[in-house]
C-alpha cells in the first residue's frame, strides 16, 4: 500500500517539474513565433519551424507525397522514383492534410507531443537513476537544456579561424535537445520512446517476463531515428553480455524479442540503400557533410559533463541500469566512428542526439561522489552556479543566433518569408491542372512540393541527384547567363513542364525560350512559364 502510493507521488509532478516543462514549451515555440510575429502584407510564413528550412521544407513536401500515396517517392527530382518509404509520423500527417490541414500544421500538430514525451522520457530516467530532490531536479535541468559553453568560449576568444570550430557549434547544437523541438520533433519523440523503451525492457527483465510493450517502444523509436535505436540495440546486447560473462543468467528471449523488433526497421532502412537509387543519392550527400572526423570539437562540446560523469564510471552495483547508462554515451561515440569510417548508416553526427540525458545524470551522480568530502550547503552553491552556467549563456547565444539562421542559410537565402508575389505564384501551380514538375531556382525549389503538390527538378541537397551540378546550371538560366540554344536544351533536358522565377531572379526568361513557351504567367516580381507539351 505504502509502495504503491510513494510510486504516485514519484509520478506527480511538482511546481518544480511543472516549470520546467513551462519553460520547455516556451523554447520549443521560438522559432515559429518569431516567424509568426516577423510576417507582414509582402512577407508570408511558410509553415516551417526551424532555423534550417530546407530541412523543414523536405519533411513537408514528404508529408505533401505521403497524402497522396502514403508511401513516399523523392519529390525533389522530376521523373520516376520509387515509392517504398514508409514513416509512421510522416503519414499520419499526410492523412490530416487528405483531411483538409496544410503539410505545415500537420507537422507542427506533433510539436506538443514531442515536447511531453521528452520531458516525461527525462523525468522518468532521473528518477530511475538518481535519489534525492535537488540531485533529480538539477540533473533534469540538464538533460532538458545542458548547451555546451564550447563555441561560447570559442566564439568569445576569436578562434572562429581554428579548423574544428566550424563544426563545433553543429556538434553542441546536436546535443542541446531544445533544438530537437525546433522543425525536429521526430528526434524529440524517438529520445523520449528511446528512454520508456529501456525502462520497460529493465522492468521486463526485473520480473523475469517478455512484455510487449518494451519490444514495441524499440521499435517505434528505429523507426522515427534509426541512429537512437542502434544505440539501444548495442547497450541491450553488450549489457546482457557484460552480466553473462559475469556469471548472472537471464533469460535470452527478452533480449532476442528487444533486439528483434528494434532492428526490424533498421534492416528496412538498410534495404532502402541498396535498392532505392533515391536513398543512395541521400547516403551519398549525408556522409560528404562532414569533411574530417571532428573529434576535438567532440571532445570540447561533451567535456563540461564528461568530466564529472568520469567519476561516476565505478558503478555502485553492478545491475543492468547501472551498465547500461555508463554504455550508452560510449556506444553513441562508436557508432558515430563506425558510420563515419565504415559507412554502415549516414549522416553521423546524429549519433550524439539524446546524450545529454546520460551524461546528466552521470555529472550528478560523479559530482555526489566528490562533494562527500565538503559541506552540503557549499557544495549545493556550487552546484547551482555550474548548471546556471552550462545552461543560460550558450542558451541565450543560440536563441539570439537563431533569428540570423532563420534568414539566410548555408546556401543563400531560407524560403521562410516569402513575397506575396511569390506566395501568389505558387499558388498559381497549386491550382493549375495541368500535371508537370517545376524547374526553379534552388530559393523556391525547396518549397515546391510542400506548396505546389508537384515535383521540383531542384530542391533539398540530400535528395537532388547531382544537386551542386544542378544548383549551378539553374542559377545560370534564371540569371539569363546561357544562350537560347542551351537553355532551350537545358530547359528540355529537365522534364518540368513549368518554370518559376522568384523575385531574386530578373532575367527575362520569355524571349529567351520563346521557340518551347506555351504561356507566360507575371505575379508582380515572380513569374510562372508553362513549356509546350513535347517540347
């Protein structure tokens, strides 16, 4: 009776647990309302809700495909590609767009859910881990908000020109789980599941039963991040291991039932690279973003808590939790050596996501361990400082770094606010029947699948065959840079029945492919050009 009622009141959140998720929910709505409130008659929010649109804009346009066929093909090329991606969240926004919604509410309606299953996952996993109120509360702020202070320091002493840093505010920003919730909320929701998934498995183990709640969680969170869930797969099978060699004797079908369902989407995800031409192209791009392992910047970003999770290494006993979190941040880095080096996944840096949950709760508990020796309230003080200071400064930075981002990416300007003439245009294409992808500067390309229904010849990098080819030769037509015999060629060698200009392109494209137009369409600065069927 007693037990029952102290694991309610474990589950209660407090006023402390109810601030923190406040302020948890406040971050994760920064981004939108800043496009919100920026919005005027001429600068229309296109539905995206991060600082790196192009990411933002690929979802949606996969959410645009999804309502469609529920199975995605890649929207960033004109032309047949196969229609073999299933993801769980993508098409349960592409049935609430059948259902009247944009793909741009229909992703942000999973923002919420991303925001509680985050907190609860953290919350849960403190409190599995670590006693004490200010211990759990402490250690919760930084699992929800720890930013590293690295490209703080970096930024503040003038090394920006060092080789790492150009990495090292991306690898600090990879672990900040706020930015999760900024156009991410698959990631957020996959930590959180990630988290539940190894609670439950411990549960199941604890009472010597195989459950299916565990297997289940494991494999929802392989198949929102398949990079989480190798992590999970590899802390199960060498922490079982790790008990084995030590003469403890489980039963082998848990980890067999776990291990199963969890790897079930990794092994679609797989068969997707060989057989799908699209996801090789996507592999391809992920693995070329990172130049040269950064593993200084790595180094940097994990050492505020790495050294203090290094005293907590001596677990007090050895039971699967306590391996299990001392594995987790270890299997993460292998895993990003093993897809780096081996090319057995893509795009590593995801590899790091949800580890400032482990390395929390491991600063915690080592800094316990060398504040015995010095006074509670002494130690207490210091505490509140460090966490203060591994949290605000590098937080305010990014919140005030992030309306620069919101405007101009890597690649020029982010299709976030677009002109009423350009919004004009595109709706235009939304609404004409005539069938035919869309040849346009990569400014708008990005935007074309999400607000048109229609393929685009170029849009995002991962997804674009040869997209720093084609990015080129587009700015060079719609700059009016090739003659009529090559951009007449060039034109019909894409396919796209339509061309759009942007208000950033001013060359008069009408006289130039006078011998294939079949119309000319002006929207103020923006123009659409429809090419003659079999030109």
């Amino acid at each position: 009776m007693d037990r029952s009622g102290g694991a309610r009141r474990n589950r209660r959140l407090d006023g402390f647990d109810w601030g923190v998720l406040a302020v948890l929910a406040a971050l994760s709505v920064w981004v939108m309302v800043g496009f919100i409130t920026h919005q005027t008659a001429n600068r229309i929010w296109t539905g995206t809700d991060g600082p790196y649109v192009a990411d933002q804009m690929n979802y949606l346009g996969w959410i645009a495909v999804s309502a469609r066929h529920v199975f995605i093909s890649d929207p960033f090329t004109i032309g047949a590609s196969p229609s073999d991606y299933l993801h769980p969240g993508i098409a349960v926004s592409g049935l609430l767009v059948r259902w009247g919604m944009t793909p741009g509410w229909a992703y942000l309606v999973w923002e919420p859910v991303a925001v509680v299953v985050l907190f609860a996952g953290s919350r849960r996993y403190v409190r599995a881990s670590i006693g004490g109120l200010w211990s759990r509360r402490i250690a919760l702020v930084l699992c929800l908000f720890y930013l590293s202070p690295a490209w703080v320091l970096v930024n503040g002493a003038h090394l920006t020109h060092w080789a790492h840093a150009s990495l090292l505010q991306s690898i600090d920003t990879e672990i900040w789980p706020v930015i999760y919730l900024w156009g991410y909320p698959f990631t957020a929701i996959a930590v959180g599941v990630f988290v539940f998934a190894l609670l439950a498995y411990e549960r199941d183990r604890r009472m010597h039963r195989v459950g299916v709640v565990a297997p289940l969680l494991g494999l929802v969170c392989a198949w929102l991040q398949p990079w989480q869930a190798a992590t999970l797969i590899g802390m199960v099978v060498l922490t079982e291991l790790l008990l084995r060699l030590r003469g403890e004797r489980g039963h082998l079908a848990l980890p067999v039932a776990m291990v199963t369902a969890t790897a079930a989407p990794l092994v679609y995800y797989t068969v997707l690279s060989h057989v799908d031409w699209t996801w090789a192209v996507a592999n391809h791009a992920n693995l070329t973003v990172l130049p040269y392992l950064p593993w200084q910047s790595i180094l940097l970003s994990l050492a505020p808590l790495g050294i203090l999770a290094a005293f907590a290494y001596r677990p007090p006993k050895v039971t699967f939790h306590e391996l299990a979190i001392r594995l987790w941040p270890l299997i993460a880095l292998v895993q990003y050596l093993a897809i780096y080096f081996g090319h057995v996944g893509t795009f590593p840096l995801h590899s790091l996501d949800g580890l400032s949950i482990p390395f929390a709760v491991l600063a915690v508990t080592g800094a316990r361990r060398i504040g015995t020796a010095f006074p509670r309230r002494a130690m207490a003080i210091v505490a509140s400082v460090v966490v203060l200071a591994l949290v605000i400064p590098s937080g305010i930075q990014e919140l005030h770094a992030v309306w620069g981002v919101q405007s101009t990416g890597v690649l020029g300007p982010q299709p976030a606010l677009i002109t009423a003439d350009e919004f004009d245009a595109l709706h235009y294409l939304k609404n004409d029947p005539t069938p035919g992808g869309v040849l346009t500067p990569f400014y708008l390309g990005q935007t074309i699948p999400a607000e048109t229904d229609r393929n685009t010849w170029l849009g995002a990098l991962s997804w674009t065959p040869d997209f720093f080819t084609r990015l080129g030769t587009a700015g060079r037509l719609f700059s009016g840079d090739l003659p009529t015999p090559a951009a007449v060629e060039f034109v019909k060698s894409t396919g796209a029945r339509f061309l759009l200009s942007d208000c950033g392109s001013h060359a008069d494209l009408s006289i130039l492919l006078a011998p294939i137009l079949r119309s000319v369409h002006h929207f103020g600065c923006a123009t659409v050009y429809e090419v003659r069927s079999g030109a």
